[in-house]
C-alpha cells in the first residue's frame, strides 16, 4: 500500500535533516571557495606534488557536503512523489517509490560512516603490519590468510597498495607491513588493531586434528604535512643490512635494506621493499612518524582501550575477532558480536560489514564486547 511508505519517507527525511544541521555546511563551504581560490592562482601547477595535495583537499571538501545536499534533493522528490500519488489515487507510484527510498537510505548509510571518521588522521591512507602469534607454522600461514584478506578488501575499493616489509617463514610469513593509500583507508581500518584469532583442521596435521591460531594487526597513519611529529636526529639509530631475496639474480647485493630504531620510545621499523636504500630511508621515516604518532596519541589521551587492543598477548582470550573454518563456518566480532557465516567471503576481502558495524557501535556509544570467545562459542 502506497500509505506505508509515509512514515519511512518522513524518518529518512528527519535523519537526513538532522545529520545536515549538524555538519555546518557553511564553514566547509567557505573553505572550499578559499582553496577552490588557490586552484585558480597563477603558477599553481609549479609544484605538482602541492598542487596534488590542495586538489585531494577539495575533494574531500566536497565530499563533506556535496553528498548530502543530493540526498536533501532525492529526499524532497519522493516526498512530492508520494504527495501526488496520494492526492491522484495512483497506487502505482509505490513501483517507483520503493526502489529510490531503498537506494537513498542506502547512500545514507554508507555517507553516515564517513561522517564518523573525523579524526585528525582519519582521511589518511595507512600502514598495517601482521606479525604471527602463538601456533608456529599454523600462525605463520593464518598471517599470510589475513594479510591476503587485507589485500583484497584494499583491491575491491581501488587502493593502492605496496609491501613495504615481508618476512617469510615456513607455511607462510612472520611479519608483514602493507601500505595502503586511499581516502579514509586509516578511518576505516583502524578499529582493525588487535588480535585476530583462527580455529580450524589444520592442513599441516597429519592427523586433521582442530588447532587453534593468533595473529596480531597493527594500524598506523600515513601522515601528511598538515600532521606533525618531530623526530630529533640524535634520537635515532640507523642500520643498513642486504635485503633477502629468493636466490640467483634477486639477491640484492648491496645493503639496501633500512631499520630505523627510535631510541626514547624503543620503537623500531624497517623497509626492504626497494632496491634502492635512499627509497627505503623515505619509507622507513614515513613508517616511523606513523608509529610515533600512535604512540604519542595515546600517551596524550590516556584511552588505553584506543590503541591497547594492540599492546596485548598475541594468544588466546585477547582476540578482537574469532575466524572458525571447523565444526561450522562463522566469523565473529568479540566487540560488537557481529557475525556472518560465508566466511570465505570474508577471507575474500568481504570485511566492510565488520569496519562499518565497529563504526556504527562507537557512534552509538554502544558498549563494545570484551574476549569472552570460548573455542566452542565464538
């Protein structure tokens, strides 16, 4: 009946409206005259990279505002739609109605996430690092599984990505640092940090008996100039050392590989990923500036619970996230208690589901499970 479409039309209309008064169009549309001011300046082209970085500003300006403008206007036209069915008796517009409501709420939604990462580095791309936990080969091969997952959720989004340190073991890696550029990648990967854990019949047992696995994700920002973290020379130590390769021509044969090691904090990082050392020295500060930033973030805000998830034992009951292959198929958030059953879809890449659930409860305020997974009950 075209009368039911009333009160859905009119809460969507009362979310959008609301969202709206809050985002001060104003504000964001009088920066984006002022830097749409720039674009226009002679000689702004002169420095490429700057004028690249000014160009991504103004999208994402107009990304704030421009979005929800258009679903003011889609919002209005099925509202007049459904005036005009009701007033001529024409039932028949409910064809038209239903589909267009369906695909406004969904944009919603989806412009309702973004809304919620307004973190000073959520627009950011970002740097995630995988290191193996308890469970040896079976660990090494489920870092490897979730490092292939984070690849393909960066791939169907149209990321660019690059490894900028990999450590191989048998079965699988030790440790691997990705990093992904994009707009809101670090936003919406950030509540990704913690232990991840896997349950299956593992394929290096001869005997297929169920094992259990750990692997820890660690999140950081890539950071542009409007972000700033100072790292004093004398407070760093640098090493070089010959990156691996897999034998023959790919040895590298000079000590190209980079590790940073920044003394006050202890914190240490390394790029292998370049065959020239001047390239992993760039990669290398932009890593640590990330890390430092994390570490300095929280020792200002004192939330243990923003970054703690990755300070924890890379075992069991620390896990953010349960992966179960065996007696059944479920993956599970132990915060929000999300859960979907397709888990090769997951494995896939599938993961926004999970990002935007995380997103939703920190919104909402709504209190985040703790590691209460039993290997029977995730």
């Amino acid at each position: 009946m075209l009368e039911e479409l009333k009160e859905p039309i009119a809460s969507l209309k009362a979310e959008i409206q609301s969202v709206w008064e809050k985002l001060d169009a104003p504000t964001i549309d009088k920066k984006i005259a002022e830097t749409e001011a720039l674009t226009a300046a002679e000689g702004f082209w002169d420095n490429v990279e700057k004028a690249q970085k000014v160009m991504n500003e103004l999208k994402l300006l107009k990304g704030r505002v421009e979005p929800w403008r258009e679903l003011i206007t889609q919002i209005a036209d099925l509202e007049t739609l459904y005036q005009l069915g009701i007033e001529g008796g024409d039932d028949s517009v409910e064809n038209d109605i239903k589909p267009e409501l369906e695909a406004c709420q969904k944009k919603f939604e989806e412009q309702s996430i973004l809304n919620l990462l307004s973190g000073e580095a959520d627009k950011n791309g970002c740097f995630l690092t995988i290191h193996s936990g308890a469970g040896g080969t079976e660990a090494c091969d489920w870092a490897y599984m979730l490092s292939r997952m984070y690849i393909r959720w960066a791939e169907r989004h149209g990321y660019k990505l690059e490894t900028v340190d990999l450590q191989e073991d048998e079965g699988g890696i030790k440790s691997t640092t990705i990093q992904i550029d994009g707009d809101y990648v670090y936003g919406h990967l950030k509540g990704e940090a913690g232990v991840h854990r896997l349950v299956r019949i593992s394929p290096f047992d001869a005997n297929a008996r169920r094992h259990t696995s750990f692997s820890s994700v660690f999140v950081f920002p890539i950071l542009d100039d409007t972000i700033e973290v100072n790292i004093r020379p004398e407070d760093l130590r640098v090493d070089t050392y010959r990156s691996g390769g897999k034998g023959g021509q790919h040895v590298n044969k000079t000590d190209s590989a980079v590790r940073f090691t920044h003394l006050p904090t202890g914190i240490v990082v390394q790029c292998d990923s370049e065959r020239s050392q001047l390239m992993n020295r760039q990669t290398c500060m932009s890593l640590l500036r990330a890390k430092l930033y994390a570490y300095y973030e929280e020792q200002r805000q004192k939330e243990t619970a923003k970054f703690g998830a990755e300070k924890k034992d890379i075992s069991w009951g620390n896990q953010i996230r349960s992966y179960v292959f065996q007696p059944y198929t479920m993956v599970k958030d132990n915060r929000t208690k999300f859960s979907v059953g397709d888990i090769q879809a997951v494995m896939d890449g599938d993961i926004d589901q999970f990002i935007d659930s995380f997103l939703q409860a920190q919104w909402k305020g709504m209190p985040l499970g703790g590691d209460d997974a039993d290997e029977d009950d995730v």
